[in-house]
C-alpha cells in the first residue's frame, strides 16, 4: 500500500471508515472512545453461531455455508406468509450474539462464498487461487474471517475504527431501535409447517424513517406495521407515483408504532405486491431460509448511502435467516454480497467526494489507496479468477429481526440532495 504520513493515514482511516458504513446505511461522522476487541484466528469459530458450533442441532442462519436446498418441486405450494423487520444491522463492530462491542465482529459475519479459505499466510504471500491482490493492496488483504468467511468490508472497518473511533454502528442501532432511521422489511412467501421446503419466496423492502415528533416508536413486539418506500416497489403503470383515487385509503392510521405515519400517503396499496428486490429461488432448509445458491446468485439490492436509497448490481448475494420451528420467529441471519469494480466505481466514489467535502484528489485517494485495494474476490460466475488481479469485493452484514403486521402504505421515503454534483466522476 502507498506510504502516508501518520497524519494523512488518520484522515484517510476516519475518512474510510465512515465510508464502509455510511455505504450501508447513511449515518452522521460522529466520534465516541474506542472499545477494540483482540484480533481472532481465521477457522476458530466465534460468538456469532460459527459453522458446527450448534453441536449437531442443525444449521444456523449464520453459517459460513448455508445449508442446500432440499428436494421436491421448486414451485408454489400456497404455504403461509411471515413478515420481518430488521431491528438491528451489524456491520462488522458489534458482535451480533452479545450486542457489545467487538473489533473481530467482522470475522464471524458473512459466507464462504469463492469456497476457499485464505490464511493470513496465503494473502501476504499473495498465492490465493481465488485472484491476487489489487495495486496497492495491504500484505493482509485477502485473509479470510473465521470459517472462511468472505468480509472485506467488515476488515475495514474495524481497522479503520481503531485508528479513528466513531459511534456509527451504535448510533445506526439506536436509530433503528426507534424507527427514525429507515430499515428492510423481509417478507417470505409460500412457507411449508415443516423445515424442510424447496421454494419459499423472499422479498426485500425498505421501510419509510418513522418522524418523532408525529408518531410513536416501534415497540417490536409482533404489532408493529411499518410504511414501505416506494422506492423498493415497482411504481411501472401507476403513473405520478399512484397519487389517484387508488390511495392509501385502506391505511388508516396504526396504533402500533412505526406504521401509524403516512396513511394520507395517497399511494396505492396494492404497490406491496409488486417488490422490486426478489428471491424468487429461495427455499428452506431444517428451517433455515436461504435466499439461493450460495455464489451462483447475482441480484440487485437496495442498499443506503447518505439517506439515500441506492441500488446495486451485486455479482453474488446471499441471504439467510433462522426461523424458529413455527417459524413464527428469527434467529441469526446474515446477507453477503459481492460487489464488482464497475459498480464500486459507480455507487461509492460519489460517496466518496461527499465524504471529503467535495475535494477531488482526496476522493481519489480514498477510493484509489483504500476502498479499491480491498477487493478480495474474482469475476462471476465462480468468484475465482487464478492469476488476475481481484475485481470485485466482498460486504457482509448480521440481523436482528423482529416479526411485524404487512404493511399496508407506501410512501415516498426521505431523500437528500448530493452534495457534489454529478459525483466529480
């Protein structure tokens, strides 16, 4: 990696930091003492339900390696539907079982998902068989979490954040936790009773920030029902965002919490239907909900930067989550996906120029000497490109779901004018 002043590093590792969690979902710089965990060994498990350490009581929605899916037909069965909302997003500080933090979290988050396992050694040594390092790559680049897990993301920001603190993991919680910070809703379709069910549809959503001074916090006991974005709807056919006579009319306003805000919204409900953010191959397994095959599954995602909802194109994405044998309730759950050049490019250097006031050369070195040298995995389909450098780079994140009432109200969310321009592109 170039050489830096002391000075230059800590600018660039606050300014890398906050980039790695803001791309996720937007929060402000804010700074809080350091709390840093010890370094973890790569295939040790850890807290957060690692690979094999149920003891034999089955798979965990935070596996390395999701179960597969199991046999029988991969249509609809007219099997019930569950809602879920995210009370709490871990990006790689915080360790997801203990809620404390953490600065190996990272390591226990995320999937295999090129299906090999770097050591430490095998990254300075620069001999994956997956890809080689990017110009500029540190020695330590490639080095897998525990049980193989793929998390470039994750590493930077726990590197970043014990060169410089911030209190945005704890902060993005405590927004959560009361609704005023926007979060997915995941809706499963076409559930079997039992573990075990070839196809169960998922749905991803984003959900409208709940305004304080309006209406009362979600109080995540099952009543809650939420306002979609419509952002994460198809709105094709609707015409100006549906604002006729097929309204929200249907949505009165709700006693329980976060959903009671936009009923005069006057978009249709029936947008529900229509999700833009499909796992159409999900199934179940000793009931565990996968969202597809692990490493064989481009998808676009709604992810948040700076408030605003962005969409992007993944190579590869994973989703999973633990149901209770009622499945009724969830249990660990993890998403990871594998983001490619173009689209680092494209969605994260006008993050970037923001994150810098708006100075080109510093956004380039943030993007150019920090957040491309991560990339850790090959091109698609296989994620392993031997003797290439690496193009694309691995973001995982861990959940705390909560179940929740279908929302019935789509809404136009918060959005926020780029503070850059075009992006300085």
């Amino acid at each position: 990696m170039v050489s830096l002043p002391r000075s230059a590093a800590l600018v660039l590792g606050a300014l890398a930091l906050a980039s790695a969690c803001q791309a996720v979902i937007g929060l402000e710089d804010k700074q809080l003492d350091p709390k840093p965990g010890s370094g973890g060994a790569a295939g040790t498990g850890g807290a957060a339900g690692s690979s094999g350490d149920a003891g034999g009581a089955g798979p965990k929605g935070s596996d390395a390696v999701p179960p597969k899916r199991p046999p029988g037909p991969t249509t609809p069965g007219g099997g019930a539907t569950r809602w879920f909302a995210a009370k709490t997003i871990f990006l790689g500080t915080y360790d997801p079982v203990t809620k404390k933090p953490d600065s190996t979290a990272w390591r226990r988050i995320g999937h295999n998902v090129d299906g090999e396992c770097t050591t430490a050694e095998i990254s300075k040594s620069n001999t994956s068989s997956t890809c080689v390092q990017p110009k500029y790559a540190p020695p330590d680049s490639l080095e897998d979490g525990d049980d193989c897990r793929d998390n470039a993301a994750g590493r930077l920001l726990a590197v970043g954040i014990q060169v410089v603190p911030f209190s945005f993991e704890p902060e993005l919680h405590a927004g959560l936790l009361t609704g005023e910070t926007a979060t997915y809703l995941l809706r499963l379709d076409d559930l079997a009773d039992g573990p075990d069910d070839p196809y169960v549809r998922g749905s991803l959503y984003v959900t409208v920030p709940r305004d304080p001074t309006l209406t009362k916090p979600p109080s995540w006991n099952g009543s809650d029902q939420f306002v979609v974005d419509v952002a994460s709807v198809d709105t094709s056919g609707v015409g100006d965002a549906g604002t006729g006579d097929a309204g929200a009319s249907d949505a009165s306003a709700s006693d329980a919490g976060a959903g009671d805000a936009a009923s005069e919204a006057g978009l249709p409900s029936s947008l529900i239907e229509k999700p833009l953010f499909v796992f159409e191959t999900g199934y179940l397994s000793k009931n565990v909900w996968v969202s597809g095959d692990l490493g064989e599954s481009p998808r676009v995602v709604p992810l948040f930067a700076f408030d605003r909802l962005t969409i992007v194109d993944t190579v590869t994405t994973t989703f999973t989550l633990e149901l209770t044998p009622q499945h009724d309730q969830a249990e660990s759950s993890q998403l990871s996906v594998a983001i490619g050049t173009s689209e680092l490019e494209k969605n994260f250097r006008p993050i970037a120029l923001e994150l810098t006031n708006c100075v080109v050369p510093l956004q380039k070195i943030l993007m150019d000497s920090y957040v491309l040298p991560a990339r850790d995995l090959g091109t698609g389909p296989t994620l392993k490109t031997p003797g290439t450098p690496c193009e694309a780079e691995s973001f995982a994140f861990a959940f705390e779901w909560k179940p929740v009432k279908a929302p019935v109200t789509v809404a136009s969310g918060l959005t926020k004018p780029a503070k850059c321009g075009d992006g300085g592109t």
